[in-house]
C-alpha cells in the first residue's frame, strides 16, 4: 500500500470485486521517468485539463457555460487547459481545419478567461496537420503555447484510430505513418502527448513514442473502463502505462464516461468512484482532474466549475484520502507533468 492513500484507496485494490486489469500491447517501463512527489498546495487552487471553454465560446451563450470565467473565478479554478476543437474536422481539408483554429483561439485571447485563471492551450484532433504544411503549422500552434496535443476526436482520421468512431474497423486502427510523425514531432519539441479519444490501437503506438522519449503521458479526461464499460474510458493496464511513463489520467464529470447506467444522471459520487479506483491502480502521484465541462455533457445535477470542486474534495476527505493526496490530484500533478513540458521547450499557455 503506498502511504498517505487513505483508507478508501487502499480498499479499492483489496475489497473490491473489480475485473482483472486488461494488460496494454504497450510494456511500461519499471520507474517512472518524471519527479513523482504530488507537490502543490490547496492554495494554489484547481487545475482541470479539459475544459471546452472555446467550443462554448463559439457555439453557445457564454452564461450558460459550465465553465464560464465567473464560475471559474469564484470555484477558485487557478488554471484550465483549453483545447481547440473543431466540430466535423475529420472530413474537412487541413486548411480549413487550421482557420478554425484560429477562430476559437481568437474568441478565447478575446473573451475567455478571468484574471485569476490562467488558460494552458491544448488541441484536441490534430486534423489541421495532416498536410504538408502541416508540422511548420503545429510548430507556429506549439511556439504560441499549445503543449498539449491529442491527435484525433470521436472519429477517426488521417492520423489514427479513435475510440468512439461508428466504423468497427476505424476504431480498430493505430497511428498512420504522418501520425506518427506528428506525435514524434511534438514529443521532440518537448510537448505531451493526449491519450484522450484514442482508440486501444492508437493509445499502443504514442505510448510507445512516449516512453522511447521518456516523456509522460496524458489522458485529459476520462473514466475508468473497469467501472463504466465503454471504449472511451481508459483501461486499467493502459493507466498503469500512463503511470509508469510519469503521466496523469484526468478525471472526467461526464455521465457518458462516469455514470453507473447510462441515460441516467450521474452523481457525485459516481465521479468520487472513478477517482478512487484510479487511485488504486495508478497511485496518488497520477491522477488529476479533467472536468469536460462545456463539451456538450452529462455533468452531476448543479455541477460547474464553481460548485463541484469543493463538493468532490469533502467526497474524497469523507473516503479517507488525506488532505496532501487531494491537493495533489487538483493541482500538484497536473502542473508537474506541465513543468516537464516547460522545461522540455514548450512553455504552455495562451499568447
């Protein structure tokens, strides 16, 4: 048992009736390539590492929004990462792609976050740089603080397989040859690779690019497969490679990645389940928070980026994870693989 779990997270290894592990192709190496120590403090408030704040932007009124920059500021939400997404990339050509990342960086730099919130850009679906201008494209996105890059979204692409694409056989598929080249490409330059999304194919061949360059991993928002069964969540083998590669696996308030039964709400403590058992089968130095909210989601009833935060650390204290464990997967882990990335080149945040 690792010291400082709690009660709870020790529990969730020895008294549960989990299914057994679903081993990843992907051998983890023995140690962990990046500092371990959770860090931080409850004082430097919470990190989440997807939170859809530009798609709300510019698809929905921004009061609405889960995360809006009032919801942030009062949650105490220190930092989000924002990716820019583009609805229907799969199917568009790479330029167009790359002009509607520059419409929801715009929004954003213009209307996006409080003072108090600093926003780290990520991408989710590299769809913008599958052409031959492509990696001086991604170089321009990584120079103005994109440090965070998932390759593809809910279908698959000319880079790889996707988890939730329709097609049996897409979702069957790895990393093409240029996705290849794209996930090397940002591992050398220092940034990290997004597991989110990918199909078990595609999680195989960027961890493998990973941990040949040593650096971590991370799922930015997900659930366990071992509690909700759905190709979207991540299985417990592959976050023990997250792990191992010094990584972090995001925690996710979405009911279609958390929730018991789906169609139905999920609760609190739901999203405190997947949490723990995380915790059992990676350790308290890999897990963090990965809200989803503003992408279109199932969150808990009146959950935001102002009200679940408190609410989740008294779940988790009332499950026996002391206070250091908490900070640790709201904060001090996710800005410690962050700082890998930083000290590896790539300086994240919006600019």
């Amino acid at each position: 048992m690792r010291r400082g779990w709690g009660v709870a997270a020790a529990c969730a290894l020895a008294c549960g009736s989990q299914p057994p592990p679903v081993r990843s192709r992907v051998e983890a190496p023995v140690e962990a390539k990046v500092d371990a120590s959770p860090g931080e403090s409850q004082a430097s408030g919470v990190v989440d590492l997807h939170v859809d704040l530009p798609y709300a932007l510019l698809h929905h009124a921004l009061g609405d929004a889960q995360a809006s920059p009032a919801r942030l500021e009062r949650g105490g939400v220190s930092v989000i990462v924002a990716p820019l997404f583009v609805r229907g990339a799969y199917a568009m050509h790479p330029p167009d792609v790359r002009t509607a990342y520059e419409a929801a960086y715009t929004r954003l730099l213009a209307s996006g976050v409080p003072k108090t919130t600093t926003a780290w850009l990520s991408l989710e679906g590299a769809d913008g740089f599958a052409d031959e201008q492509g990696l001086t494209a991604l170089d321009g996105w990584m120079a103005r603080g994109v440090c965070l890059v998932g390759l593809v979204h809910d279908h698959s692409n000319a880079l790889g397989g996707a988890s939730q694409d329709p097609s049996p056989d897409a979702r069957a598929r790895g990393l093409s040859e240029l996705g290849k080249r794209i996930a090397a490409h940002v591992v050398a330059r220092g940034g990290l690779l997004d597991v989110a999304h990918a199909s078990d194919a595609t999680f195989d061949d960027l961890a493998a690019i990973a941990l040949a360059a040593h650096a971590p991993l991370v799922d930015s928002h997900t659930g366990m497969r071992a509690l909700r069964a759905t190709m979207r969540n991540i299985d417990d083998g592959q976050v023990r490679v997250v792990a191992a590669s010094g990584g972090v696996v995001g925690m996710s308030v979405h009911g279609g990645h958390i929730g018991k039964t789906p169609g139905e709400h999920p609760t609190l403590a739901d999203v405190a389940d997947h949490v723990v058992h995380a915790l059992a089968v990676a350790g308290p130095e890999h897990v963090a928070i990965g809200s989803d909210f503003d992408g279109s989601i199932d969150p808990p009833a009146d959950a935001d980026g102002e009200s679940v935060w408190p609410a989740l650390r008294r779940e988790l204290a009332a499950r026996g994870l002391d206070a250091r464990v908490i900070d640790a997967i709201f904060s001090g882990n996710a800005r410690r693989v962050f700082a890998f990335a930083k000290g590896h080149g790539c300086d994240a945040g919006a600019r």
